[in-house]
C-alpha cells in the first residue's frame, strides 16, 4: 500500500484554511502569545534552521490549544532592513520587487510545512501602516531622552556592513 503524502497534506491543509483552523478568537478568554523570530526576506527561500525554530513553536502552540488557550500564532518578515537592502544591490532588483517575491515564497514554503500561524495577522515590516508605528515609537523615545547617539565599540562586518 502506498502513502500519498502530498495528496494528503494538500487535502488538510485546504481544510484548514477553509476552516481558518488557526485563527485566533478576539473574544480573551484564555489567551496567549506565541512569536517567532520573523524572517529576512532577503533570498531565494527558507533554511532549515527557520523550519526547526518555527516547528518547535508550533508544536507548543498546538500544544496550549488542546489545554484550551487562544493562542495567537502570527507570522511577519522583518523586511524592512540591511538584509533586504544588501540583497537588492546584490541582485541588483529593486527592495520592493526582492521582498515581494521573498513573502510570496516564505508563504508557500511555511504553508506546504503545515505550521499553525494565524494568517490573517501576517505583516511585513515594510508596510508603511507597520513601520509608521515604530517610526512614532522611536520619535517618542527620542523626545523623552530615551533614544540619544553615542560613541561605543561594536562588532562591525565588513561583508555586510552592519
């Protein structure tokens, strides 16, 4: 007998999204936040190492589920950045086009994996209505003395320039 595996997760995978399986209820009973590190949209697609974090998360997320908690599982792309910069001028294709194509994979590959996330909370980090909020934020704490510039050692790359 043999294992369609494909045709299987397929089949699940379309129920769930069907069924918005993972989204979370507005309603705060029981909640909790579960977030993972979001990922650089600055390549041609995920590593093994995201699969490994992420499944890790998922794993306690559906975990909490079953003991009842509304977990709130998002995914992001912290696309607004020196990784996302560095891999433009070195594909030499616009930021916006580089990013949009990354999501577009980063989505398909996380969704053929079969993780939990909420997807209706996706956001990427260079959707000016994200990044006008941490804009706001940084202006706040630069007001109120608790953004300043100063002169420290850090440890510098010289390949990628951070």
């Amino acid at each position: 007998m043999s294992f369609d595996h494909q045709k299987i997760e397929q089949k699940w995978q379309q129920k769930w999204r069907a069924n918005n399986a993972f989204q979370v209820d507005d309603s705060g009973k029981n909640p909790l936040y579960h977030l993972v590190m979001f990922p650089y949209p600055s390549g041609a697609g995920l590593h093994v190492g995201h699969v490994e974090s992420y499944s890790a998360l998922d794993i306690l997320t559906r975990l909490e589920r079953m003991r009842g908690k509304n977990v709130l599982f998002p995914m992001g792309y912290d696309s607004f950045g020196l990784p996302a910069e560095n891999y433009a001028i070195k594909t030499r294709i616009h930021p916006s086009e580089t990013i949009e194509k990354a999501i577009a994979t980063y989505r398909k590959q996380l969704e053929s994996i079969g993780l939990s996330f909420d997807w209706s909370r996706e956001i990427s980090t260079a959707d000016p209505s994200y990044y006008k909020w941490t804009q706001w934020l940084f202006l706040l704490f630069y007001k109120n003395g608790l953004a300043y510039r100063k002169k420290s050692p850090v440890n510098w790359c010289d390949d990628c320039h951070t």
